[in-house]
C-alpha cells in the first residue's frame, strides 16, 4: 500500500488548480438551475420580450416589480445568465447601460409572439423544489435498506410522485401543462415524418397521452387519422374538449383501445423493465399485425443515439439520473431491445431526429 501511494501521480499546481475550479464548476451547477427558475418566475424574458426584444437593468427592474435596493442582485442575476447563454448582452460604451436580449434559448420561454412555443411550464417541472428535494435524498436511497423498495420521491415525501399529483391539484396541472408544452415543441419534428411513420394508418391511440396535445396536433395534420387520448380518469378529466380527439379514460396495464398504431410518448421511462413488458404485450394486442401496418411509435431517449455533441450525450445521461425519481430509467439501445424481445415484438427501428429523444417503431 505505502508502494503504491509512494508511486502515485503528485499534481502539480495547475493541475491541481485547474481541479479545483473544475470540481467547483460541476459543485455549483445547481446555480444555473436556480438563476432559470429565478428570471422565470420574476417574468424577465417577458419583460424583456415586451419591450421589444431589449431591455437595460433598469427597464427589467421597473417591469419585473423588482425592489430598487435589488438593483445590484439583479445584474449578478443577469450576469449568470448572459454567462451561461440565456440571455445575451451588448457590451456598453462609455457611460452606456447594458443592453439585455433573447437568444434561442429563452425565446422558448416566451414563445416569441406563439405561445405553442413556450416551453416555460417544462422548466417548472424539472426545477421544481419537490424534485430538487427528492434528489437530496439519493444518498440514503442508495444506502438505506428500508429505501430498498420505494423511489427517491417517496424517500423524501411519503408518498410516490403521482400520488402527490393527485392530492395537489395544482402540481397535477402544472406536470400536465409542462408535457403539453414539450409536446407542443417536438411537433414540427415530429409532423416532418408523419407522413412516413403514419403511411397506412387510419387510427392511432396515444397512451398515456395527458391532455392530448400531440394527437390534436396529428388529427389536425392528418385528418383521415382518428386519434384516441388513452389516460387515467383524473388525467382525462381535466383534459380540454377538442372535437377531433376522443379521450378514454382507462389503465394502460388492462386494456388499450385497439388501433393501426399506438404512441407512448414519454412513458416507458417511468417504469421498470418488466412494467414496461405488460405495457407493451398490451400494446400488442391492440394492433394488427405488421403486414397490415400494425405498429407502436415510442418517443423516449435512447442512451448514445443521436447527435454525439457533448451537450447531447451529457443531457441524456442527466436525464437518465433525473427520471430516477420516479424509479425511471433511460435505456441504451440493447436495453430496449431486450423488452421489446420479451414483450413479443419481431423488429424495431431508432429514428434519432428529436434532439436528444429519438422515435422508435416497434413492429409485431
């Protein structure tokens, strides 16, 4: 042992400093969080979307109903987000105030004049306190047996995440509004090949689809397709009335209304594999046979695919860590092979086009 520290590496002082300011940077990764969730909920990429596109600090302070003692917090506040790229910033000239913007990034939480572009209730549920504190817990959850059968949310709450859904009607709306929101930004994609992925198909079931955001967005691309919303009783009835949707109230793990196609958007995630096996042998059973066009559309992550930029493959893996939770889990490719084998399906195909989340279909 005494050999082996004799031998061991000794960093010299970049080295080590460079180490300390890598390790603080990932320490205070949280701050960014926290900075998003500030400048939403004080309305500063509204304000400054309402005057125009620019505004100084000033401005941002008087539209925000920001204290003027806060003056000082707030440009720290900005600086963090110009920094970081949600916001952008002139530099000033002499005696100049500094001019702040939108950039891609928060123009989605504007929506920039379209408001189905807005992706602001989706930033509401992954920095929400209850998440945030249920990941404080991870630690215990690793270690402590009597952890050893319930999620990280329960560890910290008591109760799992959809059961404080439904004893807090407002965190049950805010959830819903956040997957009406993301799915109201992948449609463009997503419409771009439903003329391939929807060929032939004459009725789709979205399962577990919420408020049915991305069927109203089908039927109303594809008219000839008759698309059925398939979720919870408590789910569906806070859904809006939209006359070229049915909503079904039911479980997914009895029984799927029968159609040419099914999409789960979102929703194997949250489950464990042998879950994920009884959602999709009842899947299977509600479609037809793949030469007569029956198939299953999944929306989800497939750990490694797509773009291998290193903002892509880190969200990925963050969101992997994120959705256990819930005792989610993203899949890399073999992964999802191995419950598609075992819940009866012949092939599949990944279709990498939603920025980090990839279509897979799923034939019988």
């Amino acid at each position: 042992m005494e050999h082996a520290q004799e031998n061991e590496p000794i960093m010299g002082t970049d080295e080590m400093l460079q180490a300390q300011l890598e390790l603080c940077h990932h320490s205070l990764a949280y701050v960014k969080s926290m900075a998003l969730r500030a400048a939403i909920d004080l309305g500063i990429p509204e304000a400054i979307q309402s005057g125009g596109g620019a505004a100084t600090l000033s401005d941002l302070a008087g539209n925000t109903g920001i204290h003027p003692t806060k003056l000082s917090n707030l440009r720290r506040l900005l600086r963090v987000l110009t920094t970081s790229g949600i916001l952008a910033t002139d530099e000033p000239g002499d005696g100049e105030a500094a001019v702040y913007k939108l950039t891609p990034v928060s123009r989605l939480l504007v929506g920039a004049g379209d408001s189905s572009r807005n992706i602001t209730p989706l930033v509401g549920v992954i920095v929400n306190p209850l998440v945030v504190t249920a990941h404080f817990s991870m630690s215990e959850w690793f270690t402590d047996e009597r952890a050893a059968g319930v999620s990280l949310f329960e560890v910290a709450h008591g109760c799992t995440r959809r059961e404080k859904m439904k004893q807090d009607p407002a965190d049950g709306a805010l959830f819903n509004a956040g997957m009406v929101a993301d799915s109201r930004i992948i449609m463009d994609a997503l419409l771009r090949h439903a003329g391939e992925l929807l060929r032939g198909v004459s009725s789709l079931v979205d399962v577990g689809g919420g408020h049915g955001a991305v069927s109203v967005a089908i039927a109303r691309s594809l008219p000839h397709v008759r698309c059925t919303v398939l979720d919870l009783p408590h789910v569906v009835a806070g859904a809006p009335p939209d006359d070229k949707v049915k909503f079904v109230a039911g479980d997914m793990f009895e029984h799927i209304p029968a159609a040419d196609a099914l999409l789960l958007k979102w929703i194997l995630h949250c489950w464990k594999d042998e879950e994920c096996v009884k959602i999709l042998r009842r899947c299977k059973e509600a479609i037809p046979a793949r030469d007569a066009g029956g198939k299953v559309i999944i929306i989800d992550i497939v750990v490694g695919s797509g773009s291998q930029e290193p903002i892509s493959k880190e969200m990925q893996v963050l969101w992997d860590l994120y959705i256990m939770y819930v005792d989610g889990v993203e899949r890399e490719e073999h992964e999802w092979s191995k419950i598609f084998t075992e819940a009866g399906f012949s092939d599949y195909k990944i279709i990498p086009v939603l920025g980090f989340r990839s279509i897979i279909e799923v034939y019988p």
